[in-house]
C-alpha cells in the first residue's frame, strides 16, 4: 500500500470533512467572527487532519507489510488465518476472526481432498500391479508363437506395458519425494534395460540403436530415469521416418565443464516449428500427433512428454526446451541443478527438422 492508493481510498472522507469545514466557516463568519480567526481554525484543523491521517497510514501500512511478511515465511499461505491477528483495532480483529472461520473450511475441504487422492492413488498403484500380472502371463505365453506373429505381439504387449507404467508414474507424479532414492547409477545399465523392456517395439521397426554411454556414472534414480528415457525412445520411435531406409537413435553422453548431456538423437520426422513451444503440455499432440491417429499403431496421447517434464520439474532438474541450427529438442530435460560436478545430468531428445538432423 503507498500513499497515492491509501489518498484514493479516503477521497470521499476528504471531501465531506472539507465541506463540514467550509459549512462552519460560512457559519463562524455569519455570527460575527473575523476572518483571520475563522482562516487561523482552518489552518489549526487542516495541520492536525494531515498528522493524524499521517498516522494512521504508516501504522496500516506497517500492519499489511506485517502481514505480508508473515503470509510470505509461510509453507502454507492458506494457513495465515491461524496466526495471531496483527491487528489491534476493533474492526480489525471482527475481519480477521472472519478470515480465520473461512480458512478453517478451506483446509477441512484440503485435508478431505487429500484424503480422496490419496485413495485414488493407492487404488491406482495396487491396480497396476495387478493388471502387470496378466501382462506378464501374455508374454509368456507370446514366446511360443512363429517370430513373426510373436514380434508383433510382443510390439503390443510393450505399448500396453508403456501405457500402465505411465498410469502409476502420473500417480504417484505429485508424491515424488516418497519413492526416490538418488545413488551412483550406471547409465548405461539404464537404457540396454529400456532397451530390453522394449525390445518388441525397436526390433518390429527396425530401430538401430547405437549406444555410447560407457563407463559414466550418474546421480539420480534408476527407476524414475528408467521410466523417463522409456517415454524418449518411444516417442522417438512413435514419429519416426518412414521415408528413410534405416531408423537410427543415438545415445551418447556430452561432456561440458559442470555437467554431462545425456543425448537421444534420432533422425525422425522432427517437431513442427509451430508446435516446438507446445509439445511438454498435457495432451498435446501436434502435428505429427494427429497424423499418426490415423494409424492405430501409432496413435499419440500426448501424455509421454508431459509427464517427462512433470516429473523432471518434480525432481529439480527442468530446463525449458532450447532451439539449436539445424535441430530442435523435444525434451530438454533433467539439470541436476543441486550436483554441480562431472556427474551432474541433463536428458533430452533431439528431432532433426530437415537434412541438418540426420545421423
């Protein structure tokens, strides 16, 4: 609050003083006083107003300041209510019991919805746990089948494997900190173990994957790793080039002063320029997304990316997405911002727009 707004508010106080004053003026002078002595009350009135309306303007401004600060040490803002009122006057000790009988339904109604999330996450991961079963029976019995008919089987049974996982990891995406543990891991160990997981899915499309990641250690946790670079390969295989004789996705680690880049490259279709600001939204498909509807096998959620960044913003290792010559990255993704040293980490995937992007 300054002074301008804090005048603004008081106008109309201002203006029927002033005319309260100017009607006893007209009075005073009307009764037979002098006009020196009717001037000199004017004076004595208008310098004691300033003084007190000077008051009270640094004390309510002290007091919201107060509040401010107080609201701003907060973890939970919604929380302010609780507090002991700062405020001494009347009036204002009737607003904030008022603030404070509201605040205690808002956070009955927090608490309850947390309640209700948490069922819901549990009865999605006790779900997905059961639904693996029988996806694991599949594969299995998938193994005695022709190559051929079992390649293709084996496609399907990833994608539907992909899209449960990406089920319990959107679950339990706002509870991160409950199921992660950060350790030296071994990069590489990571993708041949995506790689194996989606075996069906690069061998049905011909994928050459060249991996040159050896020997590099990393902190961050496998498992959520695991899941993020699943969501990159797929999504590099989802949109790849058809036009091309050989598909190919390179993994490779590049090296900077503070940091090492984990890089997916593949020469696919690219991201259109007028989706590239768009692509880590929440059902955004683009493009690409909507020309690949028309084929079933191919069809796009647009959830992979989404939750890539979601859980990468999570885990404190966000870097919105950049443009270089020739390339675009589709996923710029995990800085470990709190481990400045060679094992510090950043994932993303590159598309190529054009010739500049083939391997």
């Amino acid at each position: 609050m300054n002074l301008l707004e804090y005048l603004k508010d008081r106008a109309l106080v201002y203006l029927g003083r002033i005319l309260c004053m100017l009607l006893l003026s007209f009075y005073l002078l009307s009764v037979g006083n002098r006009l020196d002595n009717v001037i000199l009350i004017l004076i004595f009135w208008l310098a004691l107003m300033a003084v007190c309306e000077t008051g009270r303007f640094l004390q309510r401004k002290k007091t919201f300041e107060c509040i401010l600060q107080t609201l701003s040490e907060l973890d939970k803002p919604y929380l302010i209510g609780e507090v002991e009122s700062p405020l001494n006057n009347l009036e204002g000790k009737k607003y904030w019991e008022i603030l404070r009988k509201s605040n205690k339904s808002v956070i009955e109604k927090i608490n309850e919805t947390e309640d209700e999330m948490k069922d819901y996450r549990e009865y999605i991961e006790s779900w997905v746990h059961e639904i693996k079963l029988p996806i694991t029976a599949l594969e299995l019995m998938v193994q005695k089948e022709e190559p051929k008919k079992k390649n293709s089987l084996m496609e399907e049974l990833e994608r539907i494997d992909n899209y449960v996982e990406q089920v319990l990891f959107y679950a339990r995406s706002e509870q991160v900190y409950q199921d992660f543990v950060i350790s030296e891991t071994d990069i590489t160990e990571v993708i041949y173990e995506v790689m194996a997981k989606n075996k069906g899915l690069l061998i049905g499309n011909r994928a050459a994957v060249q991996v040159e990641t050896e020997g590099n250690l990393l902190l961050c946790d496998g498992k959520w790793m695991s899941f993020i670079l699943q969501q990159v390969i797929t999504n590099a295989v989802k949109y790849m080039d058809f036009q091309k004789e050989i598909f190919r996705i390179h993994i490779y680690i590049k090296k900077d002063a503070d940091k090492k880049e984990l890089v997916v490259e593949d020469n696919g279709v690219g991201i259109s320029p007028g989706d590239i600001g768009r692509v880590f939204e929440k059902g955004f498909t683009g493009a690409n997304g909507r020309a690949a509807d028309k084929n079933s096998l191919m069809a796009s959620t647009g959830m992979g990316l989404y939750l890539c960044r979601k859980l990468c913003e999570k885990n404190g290792y966000w870097d919105q997405n950049r443009i270089r010559r020739g390339r675009v990255y589709k996923s710029d993704l995990l800085l470990w911002k709190k481990y400045l040293s060679d094992k510090t980490v950043r994932f993303m995937q590159v598309t190529s727009i054009g010739a500049a992007g083939q391997l």
